[in-house]
C-alpha cells in the first residue's frame, strides 16, 4: 500500500486497489482448498515450507523493482520502550480474557491483577506517546481528524471480520454439526464476497465526488446481516447462513479502498509509509482484543462442569453454546457500529489527481 501512494494518485488508487483485490480473491478462494490438499496427500508441513521459494521470489521482485520508485525516506529513531510496553499490555489483557471464566474466577486476585497491569502499562503506553521524541504511533498523523477517523473505522471493522472468520466455523460446527474442513471452507464465500466487493468499489472511489456513501450504506448491510444470524441462532440452515455471510462480505468490501485511499490522501507523501503501517498496527493490535473477547465470551457459555453436558451435545458445546455465538454476533455488530459511525463523522476532502504534487505543502499537525 506504500509503494501504492507512491506511483498513483490518490484518485486513481481505487482503480489499482481493484488488482489487489482480484489478487486477495484468488488467493482467499484457493489458499484454504490447496492447504487442505497438501495436508491430506502429502504432508501438513507442506503448508509453511511452501512459504520459502514464495517468499524468494517476493524478495527478488522487490530488490529489483522497487529500486525504480522515488525515495522519501527521513532519518528515523525506532521507539523500543513504545513497542515493549504495548506488546506487555496486550499480554496481560488477553491473558486475562482466557484464563479468566475458563481456569480462574473473574474477580480472583490473578485476573485483576492482570487486568490492573494492563491498564498501567496501556496508559503508560499513551504517554510515552506524548513524550517520545518519535512514538510508535506518530501524534502527528493521529492528530490529523481524517486520518484518525479511517484508521478507527478500518481497525473496528476488521476487528468484527476477523473475529467472524474465526468463530463463524465454530458456530457451524455447533449447530450444523459440520466437520472442520467444511466448516472452513463454508467461509470461502465470505472472503470471496469481501474482496470482489472491494474491488469493485475501489473503481467507483476515484469517479464518484460522495465516495463514503457507498461503503456507509455497505456497512449498514453488513451490521444487518450479522444481526440477523445473531436473531436465527441455531435455527439458520446452512443456505441461509451462506447468504447472510455473503451479504456480509460484500457489505464490509469497499471499506478497505476507502480506507487506504483517504488515509493516504489526507498525510504528507514522505509519511505514506508511517502512516499505513500505523493503520496496520492499529488494526492488527485491536483484531487480536477482539477475538480474545469473542473467545472469552464463547468459553463463558461452556458448563465448567463436564458431567452437566448431555451425551448428544456433547460434541457441540464443548465449543460454544448457541447463546455464547449469539452474544458474539452482537458483538461483531457492535464493533462494525463504531465502524460506521467513524464514516459518518469523516469529511469528505477531494481526492487529489497529481502524485507528484501531492503533500509538498501539506501540513498535517
């Protein structure tokens, strides 16, 4: 996405958005179909080693390409005391979620502790953002109200997806009963809706003066739809559930172009790079929140006595009850909620048709 803002304009990145989402398509479609093959008639280690010759190539393409692009790098102090106290923090939250309800009681002094920790050391966190000469998350681009209002939006709604992508398995498995394998490849149609939805909306970003309206009403599909398989629960047959998750998909879908298009439009060129690995690492750090608090909900539903469970359900909520899925699903609404509303707060600012004049003057403090 750096390399992105640095060979179009940001009227034009929607359009190239549309490649890389073409790319995620493919990849999200066959990735879980050739992993599942490779495992079942060659061997299951098949998977990572694959990774090496692909990421040789990776490395060649981009030793020798991108030595072609204009250079716009500054000086810069990596901030160490930053990244070890948000990373001790996170630790200490999600270790909390997980032991707690499943091993430990929640008010039991270890959880508290845990939990006391981590709202130390996040607050220590945010004023070592205050005061280091560089932070990890630069205040600079967070001040900027665009940028911080896409970068909510982007980390909320991937939260939510994320979270899905995980659990929505699980909750076939305990209502259809499926098997793993079908469970996860039910959950094809999702990506794949998501990113041909992504795609396409990418076209229309550059084309369209209103380019909010689009994913606003898409997100507004999508809080819809998970809130409906919260109401069916356990009653939704597999149909129904596969139409619910692909509304969902291509609801969600033109958030991510957005995202990357008006983050990049409204930051200095020379910050490309600062501010979409900021974006990445908001997202990533509040994905990782958002699926221990699903996990957390999930195992609070479970009896902690195994002799309660009857032999028939046995299978079926040793994972989760329908209740406990029930409650995520509201919670994966809630979460794309906060999403929306960042979108209808965010002002619209013309998308600029000149790379190479873009952020020469810009000043985004």
């Amino acid at each position: 996405m750096a390399v992105l803002g640095d060979i179009a304009a940001p009227r034009d990145r929607g359009r190239y958005y549309a490649y890389f989402s073409l790319t995620y398509s493919t990849a999200g479609a066959t990735g879980p179909a050739l992993g599942g093959f490779l495992a079942d008639h060659l061997h299951w280690s098949l998977i990572f080693w694959l990774n090496i010759p692909l990421g040789f190539i990776a490395l060649g393409l981009t030793v020798s390409l991108l030595r072609r692009l204009p250079r716009h790098e500054r000086p810069h102090r990596l901030d160490l005391i930053g990244a070890l106290l948000i990373m001790t923090a996170s630790i200490c939250f999600m270790l909390a979620l997980n032991l707690a309800g499943a091993r430990l009681a929640w008010l039991s002094f270890p959880i508290l502790a845990l939990f006391a920790l981590a709202a130390i050391l996040g607050a220590s966190f945010v004023a070592r953002l205050m005061t280091a000469p560089e932070p990890l998350i630069p205040i600079a681009i967070l001040s900027n109200p665009e940028a911080r209002l896409v970068i909510i939006a982007n980390a909320f709604g991937w939260g939510s997806i994320v979270g899905l992508n995980i659990f929505l398995p699980m909750f076939l498995q305990s209502t259809v009963g499926a098997s793993a394998t079908g469970a996860g490849l039910s959950l094809m149609v999702l990506m794949a809706t998501l990113n041909l939805s992504a795609g396409a909306a990418g076209q229309l970003l550059g084309r369209v003066k209103h380019y909010k309206t689009v994913p606003m009403i898409g997100l507004g599909m999508a809080i819809a739809s998970v809130m409906a398989l919260a109401w069916l629960g356990g009653s939704s047959g597999l149909w129904e559930f596969e139409v619910l998750v692909a509304l969902i998909g291509v609801g969600f879908g033109p958030l991510a172009p957005l995202s990357t298009v008006v983050l990049q439009n409204s930051v200095a060129i020379h910050q490309f790079g600062t501010a979409v690995g900021t974006m990445n690492f908001s997202r990533n750090l509040l994905c990782t929140m958002v699926v221990a608090v699903f996990g957390a909900i999930v195992l609070d539903s479970v009896p902690a006595d195994p002799a309660t469970i009857p032999a028939e359900a046995s299978g079926s909520l040793a994972i989760g009850s329908i209740e406990g899925f029930t409650r995520v699903f509201g919670a994966a609404a809630a979460c794309l909620a906060v999403s929306l509303a960042a979108l209808l707060r965010l002002r619209e600012k013309p998308l600029q048709t000149d790379v190479s004049a873009e952020g020469k003057d810009r000043n985004i403090g």
